[in-house]
C-alpha cells in the first residue's frame, strides 16, 4: 500500500470515526429529550387535574416559568373590570373566531389577564360578570411578538397571538406575566355571545425517539461505509 493511499485512508477513517461519534451523541441526546418530554407530559396531566389551588401572586411573578407552572389548574378571586376585552385571533374546534381576554383585579390589586373563552366571527361578546366572582382555569404563559404568519397590530386592534404584556400596554395596565384560560361553565353554547371556556388544547410534539433511530441509523451507515471501503482497500492489496 502506498503511503498515498494509506493517508488518504487515515483521513477516510478519521472523518468516518467524527460522523459515527457526531451520529451517536446526537441520538443518546434525543433520547434524553424524549424522558424529559414524557416526565413533562406526566406533570402536566397532574397539574390539569388536581384542584385548583390560589394562582401565583405579585411577589412571585419573577419566578413563573414554562416547566414549572404552564397549565397549572388555580383560581382568582376578585372581579373583572368592564369594557376592556381584547379580541384575539382563534381556531377551535368550534371553528375560528376569537379569544376574550379580559383583565381580572384580584383582591390584592394585581391584575391577571382571563381568556373568558371563544366567541364565532363577527359577534360581539357578552360582559363579564359583575361584582365579585371567582375564576378558575389553566396558567398560560405569554405568546409574545404575534403569530408565525402575523404580526399583532395594537393600533388596529389586531391581535394574533395572546401578548400579554402588548395587550396590558395597550389597556394602558400592568398585568402578570401569565394568563388564565378559563374552565368551561354550563351553558356551553356555541355561536353565542357568551364566550366558550375550557377549550385549551394541552398536546405536545413528541417525536424524539423517530429523531433518535434516525441518528443511530446513519451512524450505522457510517459503519457500513468505513466497512466498505475497508474492504475494498484490501482487495486492491
């Protein structure tokens, strides 16, 4: 074998030896992103259905975070306040319309913004309820800068996605830095002006284990190439 050829099969073997490692840290990582995302799936089916409990305060706003509080199940007490809805861009279900977000000051002072629920295309939606009232739903956290195809348009009052601190501004409020789907509440009657709770969608993209197989498969390949070509050297010997 000439010196020519065995350096260019150390270059072969060094860059096929960096793929197959490359190839294998890659698909041990999705496999750690697919037990991450299972124990996520698993705390959030617990937070959605255990009992509502008090929903974060205004001295632990900082800490609200997505792994940690996204569709938590809690209540507010206090009362919403009148002719301040924001509509927002929706398809549900029940078709596409809107989402009616509405400010919440609870008994402390805070503000939370309530998505009341769904309303049909070109209806107005009812006025909240008056007085003191208690809410409960789902933590969501802010959908900032509008959506992948829109842009929010306060000006217009053209809303895209569910921008909690765009909207608080453009009410002219400070809110917190999460939302509260609402649950549903009997009657649940589409196509009416009173919005529809209980519509939150929880679902989660879980294809880490066909990310991780497609991994160890070219490093597999890479394998059968390096054997290839091993191979093939030796018969030219």
């Amino acid at each position: 074998m000439t010196i020519r050829r065995t350096v260019k099969l150390s270059l072969i073997s060094l860059c096929g030896l960096l793929l197959f490692t490359a190839f294998i840290a890659l698909g041990n990582w999705q496999l750690e992103r697919r037990l991450w995302k299972l124990d996520l799936i698993e705390k959030v089916e617990t937070r959605v259905h255990a009992p509502a409990e008090p929903a974060p305060s205004s001295s632990d706003w900082p800490s609200v975070n997505k792994d940690d509080d996204e569709y938590r199940h809690v209540v507010l007490d206090g009362q919403f306040l009148a002719n301040k809805d924001t509509l927002v861009v929706a398809a549900t279900e029940l078709g596409s319309g809107y989402w009616v977000l509405t400010p919440f000051r609870r008994g402390d002072g805070s503000i939370v913004l309530v998505n009341r629920g769904y309303i049909g295309q070109g209806l107005t939606p009812s006025a909240p309820a008056t007085g003191n009232t208690s809410i409960a739903g789902l933590i969501r956290l802010s959908e900032p800068k509008g959506s992948v195809l829109r842009e929010n348009s306060p000006t217009s009052g053209r809303w895209y996605s569910r921008d909690i601190k765009a909207i608080a501004n453009n009410l002219g409020i400070s809110a917190a830095p999460y939302f509260v789907d609402a649950d549903a509440t009997p009657p649940q009657i589409p196509n009416e002006q009173t919005p529809v709770g209980g519509l939150t969608v929880i679902s989660f993209n879980n294809s880490h284990l066909v990310y991780a197989i497609t991994w160890y498969g070219l490093a597999f390949s890479v394998l059968l190439a390096g054997f290839i070509v091993f191979r093939e050297s030796r018969r030219k010997d």
